[in-house]
C-alpha cells in the first residue's frame, strides 16, 4: 500500500513550504499513486497560489519526508534549500 504526499512552495516565496498529504489513499500499486500526485499537483496549482515542487510515494507507515524514496520515483521530498 503507498500513500501519497507533495511538497508545495508560495509562488512569490519559494522558501515558505509545507507538505500537502493526501485524504484519498492509500492505494494498492505505486502506479496508482503516482496517478494522485499528478491529480493533487493540477488542484494545487488551479486553487491556491502555491506550486508543486516535489513529492513521494511511500509505503504505508513509512515517514512522508524521509530519505528513501519508493522505486520508481524520481524525486525524495525535501526542503527546498
């Protein structure tokens, strides 16, 4: 089970971040997941003034913002420096 979350940044302040977990999951297969973040990342940029900066799959228990990130993702979610 994988559980989505993405890191979103202000647009006129990039160093005010938060991470923005999902109220939907989790779900059965990475794929699916991944699927969530391209949706969440569409609300985020449509609804607020904050944009996607980065975001993970994780296994179900794992920490949101930890270091190891699932297979298949490309990017770990962290503070952006």
């Amino acid at each position: 089970m994988f559980e989505a979350s993405v890191v979103i940044c202000l647009v006129l302040n990039m160093s005010s971040c938060m991470v923005a977990f999902d109220n939907r999951g989790p779900y059965k297969t990475e794929g699916e997941c991944m699927d969530r973040i391209a949706e969440m990342s569409v609300a985020i940029m449509q609804t607020n003034h904050h944009v996607p900066v980065t975001y993970k799959c994780h296994k179900k228990g794992e920490p949101a913002t930890g270091e190891q990130p699932s297979s298949n993702n490309k990017q770990n979610i962290k503070s952006p420096a």
